[in-house]
C-alpha cells in the first residue's frame, strides 16, 4: 500500500471513529415516538410543562439568594427519551451558582435579564472565564467544572439553561465534598490543611 493511501484509509478510521462517538454522545435512542406514562389516555397536557410559569408571575419578595427550577424528565416526564432538558437560574445580586458538574450533558447558557460572570475549568486545569451581558449565550462543556455569579450589587439576574439529556444530573463540588461522610482525615490531606479547618467548612452545610 503507497503512503498516500495509507493516509486516506487512516484518515477514514479515524473519521468514522469520530462520528460513532458523536452519534453516542447524549442519552439512548428510545425506539417509539415517545414513552408514555403507564396508565391511562395521553393527551397535549402530557407534552406541557407550566412550572415556568413561577418566573412571569408576580415574585416573592424576600427571594432565596440563588434559586434554580427545572424542566427535566423528573418534574416533566414526558422528556423522557428525548434528550432534552431546560433549568432558569435566578440570581439575587452578589449571588453564586457554586462550582458544580453536569455528569450527562453539556450546559447552553442564555443570559435573559442582568448580566453574569461566568467559568468552566477543562481536564488541564485551565480555567475559560467570561463576563456576559444581557442576551448572550454561553457553552459549558459536558462533564467540566463549572460556575455562575451575578458580580452586581443592585441588579438581580435571569438566565435559561438548555442540555442535551433529558437527565444531565448536577454534582455540586462544596455539597459533594462537604456534606457527606467523607472522612476529616482524607478532606485534610486533599485540601492539605488540616481536620478542624475541614470540620469548619462542613459546620456551613449542617
Ligand atoms: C446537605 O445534605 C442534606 C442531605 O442530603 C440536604 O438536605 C441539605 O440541603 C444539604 N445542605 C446544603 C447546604 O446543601
């Protein structure tokens, strides 16, 4: 075989390698329309969601300081096996969405009122941070290590987050680290500090 064939059936190896990853990068295909409930007729209803509702509504006057609503197959069933989800984050000013993970999807961020300073670190630790405005989009790659804070003192924030799964799960890092029942000895060797300085930041989430 010449080298110049080699490249090319080399280079379709890889390209087709390529596309198999990006066909199983979100959930399962589902093999029916749609996954009806177990029980009884379906109609519109099944398909609509009016938990949104909360955020054009008249709003609570003394809101949680960071407050989150979600869209996924857990409050809205019938996503499930669409590969689809939405969360609103709302944020009260000098709030912060914690650093946290989204296990099966990617985050597509919509800023729709104030603005937000937001960053994701990658698998080489380098952090891509970003101020955003009032009508900007966002990425978060899937699976990295990510943030959100509303840096204005006076303006609340409002943004829209779409996923590719119909489940992308949440892993906050300080409730993750902090508020289970890792032992104080390994939190103290990880954080190179020491057990009361980890029982300190556990005392925030009791
Ligand atoms: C700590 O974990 C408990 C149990 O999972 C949970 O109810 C509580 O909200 C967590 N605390 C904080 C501050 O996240």
């Amino acid at each position: 075989m010449s080298s110049f064939t080699l490249k090319v059936v080399l280079s379709l190896i890889i390209s087709t390698f390529t596309l198999m990853k990006l066909t199983r990068a979100g959930d399962p295909d589902i093999l029916t329309d749609f996954i009806s409930p177990l029980t009884g007729p379906i109609d519109a209803n099944f398909f609509t969601y009016t938990g949104f509702r909360a955020l054009v509504g008249p709003q609570n006057t003394s809101p949680p300081p960071f407050k989150v609503l979600k869209a996924t197959m857990i409050e809205f069933p019938s996503l499930n096996g669409q590969s689809v989800s939405y969360a609103s984050l709302q944020f009260q000013p000098k709030s912060i969405n914690p650093p946290h993970t989204h296990p099966r999807s990617a985050e597509l961020l919509l800023v729709i009122q104030g603005a937000l300073q937001v960053g994701f670190v990658d698998t080489t630790n380098k952090l891509f941070t970003q101020n955003l405005q009032t009508g900007d989009i966002f990425v978060f790659p899937k699976g990295l290590v990510h943030f959100q804070h509303n840096v204005d003192e006076k303006i609340p924030a409002l943004a829209l987050s779409a996923f590719g799964s119909a489940n992308a799960g949440t892993i906050s890092l300080p409730n993750t680290l902090f508020n289970t029942s890792i032992d104080d000895n390994v939190l103290a060797l990880a954080f190179k500090t020491d057990v009361s300085t980890v029982q300190n930041l556990k005392k925030g989430f009791a």
